[in-house]
C-alpha cells in the first residue's frame, strides 16, 4: 500500500534514520539448521534487546544461507503507529531477513 508505505518512512524518518543495526551477543544451535539468536536492535535511534530464532543452510555452491522473521511492536522503539486517515494502524512490522555469504575467490 504506497499511502501506508510513504506514512511509515514519513514516522520513521528514514532519512535521519537510514540504517538497523543488530549488535549480535549470542548464538545457540537448537536444531539441524535453527540458531537462537539475542541481541541489541538499534531503530530509530532507539536500542532494544531482542531474541529470536533463524534458519542457517549451505548451498549446493557452499554459499550460506541465513533466514529469519520476527514481528517488532514500533512502539518499543519511541514510535506511534500511523494513521491513514481515519484508521489507526497496527504498530507490529513484520521484519524478514535473507543474507547469503559466498566465499571470496
């Protein structure tokens, strides 16, 4: 939805706010391919600790795989939900993460 999509950059002022971080303190296998993570989320100029779990698998080219969703309140993060005109929106922002790490050559 471009008018909720153009309200929430508006909210989070990406532009004095462009990057999150996620300062990683520990990792835990907990199964074949699931690592249990926690951290210190920085977004919006705000810190949080959070958990969370994701999925880590090697590609037949040996590239590594990382994936992970979460769903964060932007409430915990100073922010109020948008309003597209009448409606209040939901403050939780499904957050989905793929990282893939090849090897140098």
């Amino acid at each position: 939805n471009r008018f909720y999509d153009a309200e929430l950059l508006r909210r989070i002022e990406a532009r004095r706010f462009p990057v999150a971080t996620l300062d990683l303190r520990e990792c835990a296998a907990i199964g074949d391919e699931e690592v249990a993570l926690e951290g210190d989320l920085t977004f919006h100029g705000t810190t949080r600790r959070v958990e969370g779990s994701v999925t880590v698998s090697v590609r037949p080219d040996s590239a590594l795989v990382i994936r992970g969703e979460q769903v964060f309140d932007i409430r915990d993060f100073g922010m109020q939900p948008p309003r597209i005109l009448t409606l209040r929106v939901h403050p939780a922002v499904d957050v989905r993460v793929r990282v893939v790490a090849e090897r140098e050559t």
